[in-house]
C-alpha cells in the first residue's frame, strides 16, 4: 500500500492578516514585518510571501504556521 501524500495547506502565501493571527501583532504592524520579510528575501513590496519566507524569518516552527492557516 502506498502512503497518502502529505495534506497541502489550503494556499502557499501569508497575508498581513495571517501575520496578526501568527504573531498577535496589529494589522499596520503586519504589514511592516510583511514589508521587512519581502525586502531581506530581494522582493518587492507587493511580491508574494510565502510560508516557507515567513517561516525563516520569523524562526515559528512551519507546523504551527501551518495550523493558522488551516482554521
């Protein structure tokens, strides 16, 4: 029997508003970390963040990121 392929999250980028969900932070503040994220990974201010980005970032386990995402 093969093994299920692992569960994907229901999309790939964060929003400010996840970023005030994650952090507990304001919704002006989520978007400077948003901001600072997008500009230490060469993007520009209206690039996409990802997971992955957010989670190097910030240094929060990709796992507890993910259980924001998927409520």
């Amino acid at each position: 029997m093969s093994s299920s392929p692992r569960k994907m999250p229901p999309r790939a980028v964060v929003y400010p508003r996840d970023i005030v969900n994650i952090m507990g932070v304001k919704l002006r503040t989520a978007y400077r970390i948003r901001a600072k994220i997008l500009a230490a990974n060469g993007k520009d201010s209206d690039g996409c963040l990802t997971v992955l980005e957010f989670c190097a970032f910030t240094k929060i386990p990709e796992e507890t990121v993910l259980k924001y995402l998927l409520d």
